[in-house]
C-alpha cells in the first residue's frame, strides 16, 4: 500500500512541475501575429497572458472567429482593442504604436492602407 501512495505522490509532483511550467511559459510568452482576413485587418500583440488587438472594420464575431482558438491555445488572460487611427497612441513597456507606426520590442514596423497605397501608385 505504501508503494501506491509514493507511486501516487511522484505523479502529483510530476504533473503540478508541469502545470508551474506551463505558466511559466504563458507569462513569458510575447509574439505578433497578423491574420489574413478579406474584410479587415487584425493583428495581435501577445504579452504573457495579455493581448493587445488591432482591428479596424471587424465586427466582434468575425474577431472571434479568426483569433479566439490561438488565443486560448495561448492562455490569454486580458484583452485589449485598439482602434487604428491618426490619434492612435499607445504605450506599454514592450509595445509602442503611435500609428501608423508600430514597435513591438526591437521590430518596428510601419502599417499601410492599401486602399490608399493603391491610389498614390
């Protein structure tokens, strides 16, 4: 009998290291990602268990559709929406937009319309 409980207590340990880990990890995480969507733009900025979204002409539904299963995948906990717009500034320890420029830890990026690239062509 006392084997089964050592046996037991050492798969207990085993599993509450894994889930620590796993923790761990979602709140270290930080990553871009960029869906590729027909009616809008939409882009996440994860940070530990926080999301930092980019959506112009999506509804709610087409949002969740498109991101919510990563974003569980992720573990995100805290989710922000931001609109992008000439007045958009935003200021965090790892993300500064002050669009239509974009810095997320050492990447910078700079976000375009295409419908108005099309036309200045």
């Amino acid at each position: 009998k006392g084997k089964w409980l050592m046996g037991l207590a050492g798969v207990l340990i085993l599993w509450g290291l894994q889930q620590t880990h796993a923790v761990w990890r979602n709140q270290r995480q930080a990553a871009m990602v960029m869906y590729s969507l027909k009616d809008g733009r939409l882009v996440d900025f994860i940070m530990g268990e926080t999301v930092i979204t980019l959506s112009d002409s999506l509804s709610e539904k087409q949002e969740n559709f498109a991101a919510q299963s990563h974003r569980i995948a992720c573990g995100i906990q805290d989710k922000r929406v931001l609109y992008p717009g000439d007045s958009l500034f935003y200021e965090d320890h790892k993300l500064l937009i002050s669009w239509p420029y974009v810095q997320f830890h050492d990447l910078l990026m700079v976000f375009m319309d295409p419908l108005h690239t099309r036309q200045e062509l």
